[in-house]
C-alpha cells in the first residue's frame, strides 16, 4: 500500500490495494491510521463487487442499514444505492442524499466511524466531473478555536435529530421525500454527544457539531445556545477547512465521519450519477486496533 497525501488539508490517496481481497489485520491498521490523519482516503481504479464492497466496509465495524431504507442493492440492504437515475420512470436511489453540511449518523446513539462510496458512474460536463463532494477538516477547526470557547464546549453536548436535516431536504423545491413515519421516528430518536470529541483513532479533540442534524446546545438557555451554535457552525465554514473531492468511475472514498463533515455538491441536474454507500458504525474498539 503506496499513501499519497493530496496535499490539500484532507485526503490521501491509496495505491497498491485491491480491494476485491480481504484485508489482513496490519491492512486494516494502516488505513484507520490513515483514515485518522488524513480524513478521507482515496483508493482510485477499484473494481470491487456489490458482496466485496460490504466486507471492505465490516473491516472497520458493523454497517448500519439506513432507518428510511428506501433503495438499496439486491440482498444487500446495507448497501444503499445513491443515484438520480430513473428506471421506468422510477427512482432506482435516493437522488438528494447529503445535500448539506452535516455528518451521517451523529444523530444515532452508536455514531459512524466512517462512510465508503464506491463510484459506479460520475457525471461529466465537457470532460469535468461534476457532482463533487465536499469536506471540512474538523481537527484543525476545533484546534483552531478560541481558549474561551474551547472553554465554553468544554464537557458539554448537543442533540443531533434525524428529522432536522430530513425536513430540511423536504422543504426544497420539487423535493420528493416523504415525511419520515411514526416508526421511522421512533428508531431514531434525537440524541446527544460530546461537542468536543475525542476521536476514537487519533485521540484528538474534533468539533462535532454540525448544521445539519444538531438542533441545541444541551442544558443551555436556548438563546445563549443559538449564539454559540451560530459561532460554531460559522467557524467551521471557512474555506480553509475544505477539500472538495472530484470524482472519477472506480473511486472508493472513505471519510472520517468523527474528524470530517460533508455536503455532497447538486450541480449535475439529470446527468446520471450512480454511488454505492456503506455507512460503518463506530462499533470496534479503535484504540486497541492502532497501538
Ligand atoms: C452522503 O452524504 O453520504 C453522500 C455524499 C455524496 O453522494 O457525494
């Protein structure tokens, strides 16, 4: 395995790994510790199948099958289907998925180590790829913010709620969401974590607090909230926090969902776009697997 910083705040890329082959225990070290100080991690030209993809994905931990479930792979309900392509007049994924600065699953109670797509057909303008995705670097933005506010989020939480950025994509134009059902609701309940994380690989504190899911500050008067959540989502907005990662067909990315956030980038219209996603939970013991 060859890992080739982008040069960029985020990512690396990885060559000399085919990822149709199991990994073997100091294969799964390396890229956590990669995935850990990089963010998100590249591997170019994979041609792994649908069955090879999830085992890839359970070498990190178990693999959430997505609480609205609506598109998924044949037998592979953990394997979501990202795309706006229509057959028979039919939506074969979900076509707006991400569309909005957030981190998946922080709103469970057993968050996401990481999220892994596999790039099956990417949209293209006069040779460009469009449909990019972006990242925000959320080590350097909690290194970076002032003592007092260090100070301020300091042993404190934040409700994360599904629901938030649901309806936030519901309310868009022309969106095509159902609004989640009482058991939808029901299985994901808002929860809450630590704004101040220690991130499970590398041991640093990240901000963990996005727009797209967090709705307060816990225990905090609800104005004194809004404040600091304006400060905090502001802060982590900055330009110098952000790669964007442009796509080509065979690309598995895989993103620190604890150390990054994303917003995938809506600019390619009906230009057919087709990603298989695996979300892993952060459901192994970390430490122990990089020492
Ligand atoms: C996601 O947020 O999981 C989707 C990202 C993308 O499709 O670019």
């Amino acid at each position: 395995m060859h890992i080739i910083p982008s040069g960029d705040i985020l990512c690396a890329r990885i060559e000399g790994i085919d990822l149709q082959q199991a990994l073997t225990p100091a294969d799964i070290k390396t890229i956590l510790i990669a995935l850990g100080r990089h963010g998100v991690l590249c591997f170019p030209r994979q041609t792994l199948d649908v069955d090879a993809f999830a085992a890839f994905g359970q070498c990190f931990g178990g693999l959430e099958i997505n609480v609205a479930n609506m598109f998924h792979e044949p037998n592979h309900p953990e394997v979501m289907i990202l795309s706006n392509i229509k057959k028979d007049g039919k939506q074969i994924g979900l076509g707006d998925a991400g569309q909005g600065w957030h981190t998946d699953m922080s709103y469970s109670e057993l968050i996401a180590l990481t999220t892994i797509l596999h790039a099956q057909k990417v949209p293209l303008q006069n040779g460009v790829p469009l449909g990019n995705t972006e990242f925000r670097d959320m080590h350097t933005a909690y290194d970076d913010l002032p003592a007092d506010v260090k100070a301020a989020i300091e042993g404190r939480t934040a409700t994360h709620d599904f629901d938030k950025f649901w309806e936030m994509m519901r309310a868009r134009p022309g969106n095509t969401r159902p609004p989640l059902t009482a058991a939808q609701r029901a299985k994901k309940p808002p929860v809450s974590h630590p704004i101040a994380y220690t991130h499970p690989v590398t041991g640093k504190k990240v901000l963990y607090c996005t727009i797209g899911y967090v709705t307060h500050i816990d225990g905090m008067p609800a104005k004194e909230s809004a404040e600091l959540l304006d400060f905090l989502w502001r802060h982590q907005d900055q330009e110098k926090y952000l790669y964007a990662h442009r796509w080509t067909e065979g690309d598995v990315l895989m993103w620190d969902d604890i150390g990054t956030t994303h917003n995938a980038v809506a600019d390619y219209g009906d230009n057919p776009r087709y990603m298989r996603r695996v979300q892993v939970l952060a459901s192994l013991d970390y430490p122990a697997m990089v020492a």
